[in-house]
C-alpha cells in the first residue's frame, strides 16, 4: 500500500484530497482587519499544508511556546503524518513558517474535532495571522464534517481567548488542572449550524 504523502488521502490509491489548497491571503500592519478591501498591502501570508521540510522552523515554533524540546519535535513529526490535512502553516513571502495550527476530527465521532495547537512567532503576532491560521484550520475541519470544534486555552491567555470569541466560540467549561497542577484551561467550542 502506497503512504499518505504518496496518496494525498490516507492511504488510499488513487484518491486525491482537493479541499485545501494553497491560500495567499494579504495582511497591513496599519489595521487587523484582513478582510476589508481598503486595506495597505504590506505582507503577503500564505497558509498551506504542513510540509517535511517545515519540520524545523515548526519544532522551533512550537519548542518556543514553553514545551520542551524533545516533545515539540515528536508532536511536530507525528502531527505531520497523522493530521496531514489539518495540520497548516502561516508563511511570510514564501519564507520559514510564522504560524502553524493543528486540527484533529475525533475519531470515535467523526463530527466533533479539536484545534490541536495554534502558535504565531513572537514578533508576527498582532498582525492577523493567529485569526488567518484559526478561521482556516476551522474550515478545513467543517469540510472534512465535523460540526462541534473544541480548543482549550489557558485562563491567563486573554488575547487568545478574544480571538477565539470573535471567530464565534464560545467557553463551554473551566476543567481546574487540565494539564496537571497549576494547568486549569478553559473549553470553548464552536457548532456549525
């Protein structure tokens, strides 16, 4: 049986997935709102599948985001092979990843999913690219019929947690030590009608 990568769908032979493509989407510094067609053009972001050659620039990112190194490059590898459709990437003027984000549908229940992972570099935050990353993520999972997507974010995370509410989740629980001590999140979710 040929691999994933040499499918595109899993595994299966001659079956291609066409659902995500490469999308530029045209960011200004001067307003967060990436969706006005008054906007300055000042930068150019690209989302588009996680690819292996990603993999340093994403185990960076994500070794930046306070998870220990040896974690973030098995969670990165395997997130690869495993959410290969869902798991995207935020690229300024075709260069290194800023951004990624990774999005499972879960599989005892094929209409619910989970954002994974959502993570913008320091410097590139404020700009859009975290709202660009959220809305494509959750678009790749509602194609692939998920109807409830959950996330889970830290209570001290405000501007994640407005983020996430302006993109129409909304806080579904508080689960005290989620991650372990010290660790409460916040579940939020959102439903496609």
């Amino acid at each position: 049986m040929r691999s994933p990568r040499e499918t595109g769908s899993g595994g299966l032979p001659g079956r291609r997935n066409e659902l995500l493509r490469e999308i530029p989407i045209w960011l200004s510094a001067a307003s967060p709102n990436a969706y006005s067609a008054t906007l300055r053009l000042t930068m150019s972001i690209t989302i588009r599948p996680y690819r292996d050659e990603d993999f340093w620039a994403v185990a960076a990112l994500e070794e930046s985001g306070l998870h220990e190194p040896y974690r973030s490059s098995v969670f990165v590898r395997q997130m690869g092979e495993v959410c290969r459709e869902t798991f995207l990437v935020a690229v300024h003027d075709g260069g290194a990843p800023v951004g990624y984000t990774v999005g499972a549908v879960v599989q005892h229940d094929f209409c619910e999913a989970w954002i994974l992972r959502l993570g913008v570099q320091e410097n590139q935050q404020r700009k859009g690219i975290g709202s660009i990353l959220l809305k494509s993520v959750t678009g790749a999972l509602l194609a692939r019929h998920a109807r409830t997507i959950r996330l889970s974010v830290s209570p001290e995370n405000l501007p994640a947690i407005r983020l996430y509410e302006r993109q129409g989740f909304i806080r579904e629980n508080v689960i005290p030590a989620y991650f372990g001590k010290g660790e409460d999140r916040i579940i939020m979710k959102k439903t496609s009608p």
